[in-house]
C-alpha cells in the first residue's frame, strides 16, 4: 500500500513512534525546546495516525509552520469533533503564528 509505505517512511524520518504513537501510554512533545513526557489520553490514540496522514498527504515537515497548516486543517474539517484534539489544534495554531 502506498500510503502506508509514505506512512511509516515519514515516522522513521521525524522520530514518531509506529502508529503515531497511539499504542503508548504516553508521549513526548517538544515545546521551546524542553521535551515534556504527557499521558497519552484516548483521543489522541484514535486520532495521531489522521493527523500523520495529512502530513503526509500535503507533504509538510513537523516544523512549526507544517504544524500551523495541519492545525488549521483540522479546525476547518471533522477533526474538531474530538474536542481535546480541537483545543490541540487551536492553540498549535495560534502559537505557530
């Protein structure tokens, strides 16, 4: 398949676990940069392997300004449905800006 084959080449490139990431218990997210180690609430396991996707869809990078056109992306479409991971994105965002 070869979205899946963009899929895991993107995860191995940028450090991100198999699946997003959405097996684990927690994860790390680096912010200025300092890498905080959160728990992996469930929304986010049944939602970080769509927003890897759409990385890989629009061909951005993880920097800030990839992250800002993802946020955006997800605010405008069902994503927003999964209300932490709308909070996520709104201030991924408008941080990036």
């Amino acid at each position: 398949m070869i979205l899946q084959y963009h899929l895991e080449e993107f995860c191995n490139q940028n450090g991100i676990p198999k699946n997003g990431g959405s097996n684990d218990n927690t994860f790390e997210f680096n912010i200025i940069g300092r890498i905080l180690t959160l728990p992996n609430p469930m929304c986010r396991k049944r939602t970080a392997h769509i927003h890897d996707i759409e990385y890989v869809l629009f061909e951005f990078n993880t920097t800030w300004k990839g992250e800002a056109f993802i946020a955006g992306l997800e605010i405008s479409t069902s994503m927003f449905k999964h209300l932490p991971r709308g909070f996520k994105s709104l201030w991924a965002m408008g941080y990036s800006l």
